[in-house]
C-alpha cells in the first residue's frame, strides 16, 4: 500500500509539473528582470487633503491606488475631519505603520489618537 502511494503520489507530481511553461530563468535574462519585477514590495504614499476649511484627511495608496480615504477622525464620534494637515499625517504614518506590519484593515483607538496630539 506505501509503495502504491508513494508511486501514485509521484506520477501526480510528475504529471502536474509536465504542460507548465514556468521555468527558472538565469539572472540576466529579459524574462528574468520581468519576473523580478513583478515581485519588487508594494509602494505606499499617503497624501493629505482639506476637506472643509480647517478641517483635513488623508488618503493611503498602494502604488498609486487608493486604498484607504479617511476623511473623519477615526474612533471618535461625529464627522469631523482632522484639525491640521499635520495631525492628518501623523494619523496617516501610523495607519500606514500598521498596514506595513500585515494588519488590514487597520484600526485606531482614542488612546492612540492622544499620544499622537489628535485628540
């Protein structure tokens, strides 16, 4: 029975692997600089805006694509844009912190929000 699927286990592996054009290109080659490309790390910006007068937000973006629009302090009550451009990066830097570190959606408290001089 182990020989069966030991040998069974094999054929799949060979058999899978048979149609595929996805080779290991040596460093140097078109293809190579293609492939390496596409594995370079994402680039993140964050832009701050005015939403109001006096009253601002920020905006993550993955490689040029927004992926976060926050407009209203976070985690406190009303709708309420940040106090300055300032306060909006700050809170920016560290949404983006988070997401850098693997956690999506990232998540703010008013603890935070005090240490950071927002609130």
């Amino acid at each position: 029975m182990k020989l069966f699927l030991h040998s069974l286990s094999v054929f799949i592996l060979v058999t899978s692997c048979a149609g595929s054009d996805d080779k290991c290109m040596p460093p140097g080659t078109d293809e190579f600089q293609e492939r390496a490309v596409s594995l370079k790390a994402p680039c993140y910006s964050i832009e701050t805006c005015e939403i109001h007068p006096n009253e601002f937000g920020y905006k993550i973006l993955k490689d040029g694509k927004m992926i976060i629009n926050q407009i209203n302090i976070p985690a406190v009550q009303g709708n309420k844009g940040f106090p300055s451009q300032e306060s909006a990066m700050k809170t920016g830097e560290l949404m983006l912190n988070k997401i850098k570190k693997g956690v999506f959606p990232p998540t703010i408290s008013k603890e935070e929000l005090d240490s950071l001089g927002v609130i």
